[in-house]
C-alpha cells in the first residue's frame, strides 16, 4: 500500500459537466492529484437512485463516456488517479448492505438534499424509492472502500459526508478500527449560482454553462445571464455582491485589475452590463480554450476512454475486495462463509471443467 493519504469523490453521470462541478470539486481534485492516492468514481447506481427506468440505463453509456472525457479534459490524469464505474465494484454493494445497519431510517430520511432529488425528479413523497433514502449510505460504501481521507465535494453534499463520518465511527467502534474518519473538502465556490441567478448551477434547471460548451454557446448563455435587475440603464449605480456576473467573473477571470475596476464603476454606475458581459465571455473562453482543446483530442483517440475506465475499475475492485476482506474480519464473518464461497469457486470450475 502507498504511503499517500487516498482521496475518493465522484459524480453521476447525468450529462456533461458544468462550472459549478469544476469550482466545487474538479479544481480540489487537480490541485491535489499528486499529494493523494485519488479515485473517481463514475457514480452509475447512484444515477438508478431517481432514474431506474431501462431508457436511463440506456443512456449510462454514453453519459459514462462524456464524464470520463470531461475528467480527462480537465487534467485528470489517469497515470496518477483512478477513475472507475461504480456498478462494476461488486464489494461496495456488499459494504452498502453493511453500513445500512449503521445509520437509523430519520438520520437519512430527514436529510433535505433526499427530498431536494426527489422533487427534481418530480417525485411527491409517497414515490420516494427506498433506494433514495438509501443514496447517503451507498456513498459512504463508495468513500470508505479505498479507505479515504479526504472527499473534495460541493457544499450540497456536506451533509452525505457528515453520515459517512458517522457510518465509520460507529464501524470502528463495533468491530475495531478499520476506516479513517473522512473529512469533506468543499471547493473555492461551495455553490456555484446559476447563469438565471438561481442558488444553483444545476442541469436539471437548465441554467449552466457546460465545460464543454462552444465559444458561441458561452457568448450566447453570457447575454442572457441574470445581473442586477434593479439596474434598468448603465447609469444607474450597481449592486456587485451576489451578482451572478461578478461571481463568475471572481471565480474564472484571472485579470484581478480588470475584475476591480469592473466592479468600481459598476458601482457608481459607468459601466453597462454589455463591456462586464464581454469581458466575462472572454475570460470564460479563455479559461476553457484548452480544456475544450484536449476533450476534442481525447474524443479522436478512439479506445482511449474505455481502456481508461477499464483498467481504472480493474484497480478499484482490487482495493475495494482488500478493504471488504478487512471489514468482515473485523465484524466476524469468516469461517463459514468464507469456506462456502471457496467451495462455490470450485465447484464452478469443475462445471466448466
Ligand atoms: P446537477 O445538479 O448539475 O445535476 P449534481 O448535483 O447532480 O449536478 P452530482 O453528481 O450530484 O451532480 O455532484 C457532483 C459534485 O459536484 C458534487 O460534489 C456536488 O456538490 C458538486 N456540484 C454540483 N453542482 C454544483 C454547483 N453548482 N456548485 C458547486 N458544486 C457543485
Ligand atoms: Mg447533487
């Protein structure tokens, strides 16, 4: 085992990834690829969580496909961090049914972010799968199977790592010291706003900028972004604070001069919002140039991205059988059942025989 503390966090994969993924987790997870084990997980099951009808299934592989090129664009590099599929790591589903034990039905159930995806997904209350209430619990199943110390994560999902400290502290305290206590790390943004001005950059409301979207789609997505709706003329004074331009303009324009003499005069009302927009366009087409440059190259490099997930999940399930042999050690079931899976191995090898 390296010496490297291991970092694990991950997305579903629901369509291409927006700015707010890049402020509140990407940034964290390129900044410390070196210092850190790193996994990344391709969070499929957890897709099935509010999506289990078969034309979603459908649509995981190309979704899969689109977030791996998303990683790979963004300078993920999979010679130092593991990126692999979820479904595919059969000992988190046996740790999920574990840890299920852990955690009480109201600590989950009362969990806001639960009822915030159910209504995304136009569910009333009665219709939440038991699944969903569950997607907490699979997550500490996913962070603590490489035995993570670390999960760079957006502030939404703060909470879900809270269970997963509790989740580890009362296995260690059961069974004997098996997982560290893994702390969040929330990203410079912790909740990007939306390009409409709502509290978040969200695919399902349809107020993103995509790390993969066009120069022109940006220029266009700028135009219609949300400012200060108190300013009807360029002359009138400005508000810059929770300003969606101004946000962005802090969060992906480098030209820290251009931002402050910016916000000066919109505040005193001698700038209009077409010269803040442009700018805004130009530091956002600047920022994503080369990330949009090396999508396009990994999108040429035909096997690329399957021999990358591949050889990731392959590495998972190695870590993720280690740390479930430890964990039913430390919980006592051994004997018995390892005995019967042995036998079970033979007794298909001589069927096949
Ligand atoms: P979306 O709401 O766009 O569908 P999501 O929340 O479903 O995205 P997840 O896969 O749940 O995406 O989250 C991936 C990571 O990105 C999480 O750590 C989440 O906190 C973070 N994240 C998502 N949207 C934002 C945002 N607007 N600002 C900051 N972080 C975000
Ligand atoms: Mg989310």
């Amino acid at each position: 085992m390296s010496e490297k503390k291991r970092i694990l966090t991950g997305d579903r994969p629901t369509g291409r990834l927006h700015l707010g993924h890049y402020v509140g987790s990407l940034q964290n997870r390129l900044r410390l690829q070196d210092e850190y084990e790193c996994y990344f997980l391709i969070a499929d099951l957890h897709t099935l969580t509010t999506r289990p009808e078969k034309v979603h299934i459908e649509a995981l592989r190309e979704n899969t496909r689109e977030l791996v090129l998303d990683y790979l664009a963004v300078g993920i590099d999979p010679a130092k961090s593991t990126i692999y599929l979820q479904s595919a790591v059969h000992a988190v589903y046996e740790m999920n049914l574990f840890f299920e034990m852990l955690v009480t039905l109201p600590r989950v159930a009362r969990l806001p972010s639960i009822k915030d995806m159910a209504k995304a997904a136009n569910m009333d209350d009665e219709a939440i799968p038991f699944g969903l209430v569950g997607y907490p619990v699979l997550q500490a199943a996913d962070i603590l199977m490489p035995r993570s110390h670390l999960v760079p994560v957006g502030k939404d999902n703060e909470a879900h790592v809270e269970v997963t400290r509790e989740i580890a502290r009362r296995f260690n305290n059961y069974y004997g010291e098996v997982f560290p206590i893994p702390e969040s790390m929330i990203g410079d943004v912790p909740t990007l706003v939306g390009t409409d001005g709502q509290a978040k950059m969200s695919k399902s409301l349809d107020n993103c900028i995509l790390l993969s979207d066009d120069a022109k789609t940006i220029e266009k997505r700028v135009r219609g972004m949300f400012t200060d709706p108190n300013r009807t003329r360029a002359d009138i004074p400005g508000k810059v604070e929770g300003n969606p331009v101004f946000i962005y303009h802090d969060a992906f324009n480098p030209n820290r001069d251009e931002v402050e003499d910016l916000k000066t005069r919109y505040r005193e009302g001698k700038v209009g919002d077409v010269e803040v927009k442009a700018k805004l366009t130009a530091a956002l087409n600047t920022f994503l140039d080369p990330i949009r440059d090396r999508r396009r190259q990994f999108e040429e490099d035909k096997g690329y991205v399957e021999e990358v997930l591949y050889e990731g999940t392959l590495r998972a399930v190695e870590i993720a059988d280690e740390t479930l042999k430890e964990v039913k050690k430390a919980m006592g079931l051994t004997g018995i059942w390892n005995r019967i899976s042995r036998r079970a191995r033979d007794r298909k090898r001589e069927n096949q025989e």
